[in-house]
C-alpha cells in the first residue's frame, strides 16, 4: 500500500488547508516549516558556495512584460487574470524568469563579470484547474528554488555541468536518488518560441553535458519549456511514478526579447545565454515526495522535532528542561513532554517519527546523564547530556541518512 502525503502531512502536523483560504492553497503548520526553512537555509548555503547571488524580487509584474517574455501568448491559460490598478495591468507571475532577466538588464555587465548565477526562492502563482489540485503535489501557491545564469555560449556547457553537480549533491543530502534522466525536446506545433537555430545549439549543448557527465538519458519530444529544451532529472515515489523535481535548461530567446546584452573582450556588445535551473523544484512538491518516499521519518537534519525529551516523573522536569535547552542552545529542535506515561509518550514519539528520544529518570537526573532511544529502536546506555548533543548534533551536521 503507497504512502499518501495528504493524509501522513496531515497526521504529522506538516500542513494542512482550509476552505475560506481556498483550494490548493495549503499552509504550512511548524513543524513543517522547521523542516521547510533546513532545507531552504541548505539549499541557500550550496548555492552561494558555489557562486550564486542571492535577489528577491515581486511576485507582481505588468501584463507587457509577460507579453515580451513570450509567458502571455505561450501560457496565458495557466496564469491568473490581470488586475487592473490605474493605467497599470499586474499579473501575479508563473515564472520568475522575467524578473532575472531584468534584474541583469539593470545594471551594464561587462564579460569579466559573467558568468552571472542569479539565485532566489521565490513566490510563482498557477492558475491550475480545481480537478488537478491535491495536496503539496498540484497547488496554484508555489516557492520555487530558482536560478538563472547569464553567461557567454562558449561557457554554457561548462554551467549545465556545474548545475548537474549541484544537484547531485543537493539530491543525495535529501536523501533522494535520480531513476533517470530525460532530454526534454520541442514537439509539433506552434508553442515554442526562438528560432531553429537557437533550439539547434542548445539542444546540442545540453546533449554534451549530459555525455561528458556519463549520463544515460532518453529523448522525450515535446517536453522542453515553451523556450528551450531541457534536462530533467526524474525520481521515482514508492509507487513507482517518476516525477521531474530538477531541471536545467538553455534560452537564447528571452535574452533577445530583453535585448540583453553585455561589454565582449573585444570592446563590442554580446548577448548571453540564459541558462535557467531549479535544484529541488518547489518547496510544495519536493515535501510532497519527501514525506512519501520517507514515510514522514525524515532525516535526522530537516527533522521537525530532532529531540523529545521525557522525564520520568515530576522530579526531573528541571533536569529535562535544561537538558532540552542546551539542546536548542547547540542548534538542535528539542521539545520536552511531561503528561502521560513514559511507555504512552515513547509510543507518541515513535508516531511522530522524532529520531531521538532522550529519557530521564532519578539516577540520569542525579548524574547529568540521559538515556537515548533512537527511532529505529536501538537504545543507547546512558550518556552525559553534553554527548547525547554533540552525538545528534554530528549526525546533523553530516546530513546522514542514517541515526
């Protein structure tokens, strides 16, 4: 029997909905916000390591520059109406791609300032049909991890190359895995903006990454983005359906839309490649797989609750309440339970999928020790409390999967 995000997201207090917000609008309760921000702070740290700069930019835009952009006449369906404000038509965005590339039309961009990575988690909005909605998986509110590279086309395939890595990375501290990888190609039609040529050279490019990288991939023929083709990196759910969670993709269109250009070597003007990418897709849909694919037992370092703390009686309540502060104090998220047998409180834990239980009874109260229970069942002797931290504290540092 497959495991259902909806109702294991609701049951572990990760988010839920309300029909006075509205269909596939869900909140994110704490617990699956102290999971959510890991990930995001992670996710934010991988990328500035590897050269990203961090923007925020408006969820709004004018109506004129989806049209430039190629998103209105291309994906009108799928975007919210205009709303009118004065002489001014706003959209609430379904990419967050335009605002990029102005963002690198703001200021004059020399070569010896690219490659370009511009990163931000930002807010996108999907005019999805009320049939699609469910759960984290199809929403129309949506935070996407996105990055977009301006860089000269001799130093694109260098940046696809680079973005694969990344999201390698990214992937195996989520403990997730890719089942394969998929070129995503134009099909028939008239969808596609750029040009033959344009199409031509980045379908060349992204087919060199993928075999200099050693990467078995299929074709798949009218799945790449109404501007350019596509890599995606497919993962599977325990039913077996493989999902697209992380995707890099080449555009010559949108930079000559924006008329983007910058300062060549030889003193004239160029215009860049865009190179469009997302290591972990939505924070909505990548939970959604998450709790899945680990039964809500996430790993120890985006684990809501990485530490609950039970004593046995009243009298070591002070004893359990320093303990779980020096806890929060070395970075870890502890909770401490009092009500309540200590087997009713294990059992409640073991619900709640918390990696680490930490007993205290009158002899660990009375030596500053602490007896750990682990969520696969192993129970450790008893440690002094500063061990029992620094043990958790390494095992989340180290982003294992394993306690």
């Amino acid at each position: 029997m497959s495991i259902d995000h909806r109702r294991l997201g609701r049951e572990l207090d990760l988010f839920d909905s309300d029909p006075l917000i509205g269909a596939g609008l869900p909140f994110w309760l704490p617990g699956g916000a102290a999971a959510r921000h890991e990930i995001e702070s992670y996710l934010y740290e991988l990328e500035r390591r590897a050269g990203y700069h961090h923007v925020y930019s408006p969820a709004l835009g004018k109506r004129r520059m989806f049209e430039l952009s190629g998103h209105w006449d291309k994906f009108a369906d799928d975007m919210f109406p205009p709303m009118r404000v004065g002489d001014d038509e706003l959209v609430l965005r379904p990419s967050l791609c335009p605002h990029h590339a102005l963002i690198f039309k703001a200021r004059q961009r020399s070569y010896r300032d690219l490659p370009l990575r511009i990163a931000e988690l930002g807010p996108m909005y999907r005019a999805e049909r009320s049939g699609v909605l469910g759960g984290l998986s199809r929403v129309r509110s949506i935070l996407l991890n996105d990055a977009h590279i301006f860089c000269p086309e001799e130093r694109a395939g260098d940046e696809v190359a680079g973005v694969l890595r990344l999201m390698r990375d990214a992937h195996a501290a989520l403990g997730l895995g890719p089942v394969s990888y998929r070129l995503s190609l134009r099909g028939a039609g008239g969808r596609y903006g750029g040009n033959d040529a344009g199409w031509a050279r980045s379908e060349a490019l992204l087919r060199d990454a993928l075999s200099n990288a050693d990467i078995r991939y299929a074709d798949a023929p009218g799945e790449a983005a109404f501007y350019g083709p596509k890599i995606d990196m497919q993962i599977a759910d325990p039913a077996g359906r493989e999902w697209s969670l992380a995707t890099v993709q080449i555009d010559y269109h949108q930079p000559e839309r924006f008329e983007l250009e910058y300062a060549d070597a030889s003193g004239g003007r160029s215009r860049p490649v865009m190179v469009h990418r997302s290591l972990a897709g939505s924070m909505e849909r990548l939970f959604g797989h998450l709790i899945e694919v680990h039964g809500g037992a996430f790993p120890v370092w985006y684990a809501p609750v990485q530490l609950d703390v039970l004593p046995i009686g009243a009298e070591q309540d002070a004893a359990a309440r320093d303990f779980a502060q020096n806890a929060l104090a070395a970075g870890l998220r502890a909770e401490v339970h009092h009500d309540g047998s200590v087997g009713a409180r294990i059992r409640d834990a073991a619900g709640r999928k918390i990696p680490y239980v930490a007993v205290i009874g009158g002899r660990e109260a009375a030596d500053g020790r602490v007896a750990l229970r682990l969520r696969d069942g192993r129970q450790l002797d008893p440690m002094p409390g500063a061990d029992a931290i620094a043990l958790i504290a390494s095992v989340a540092a180290a982003r294992s999967p394993a306690l």
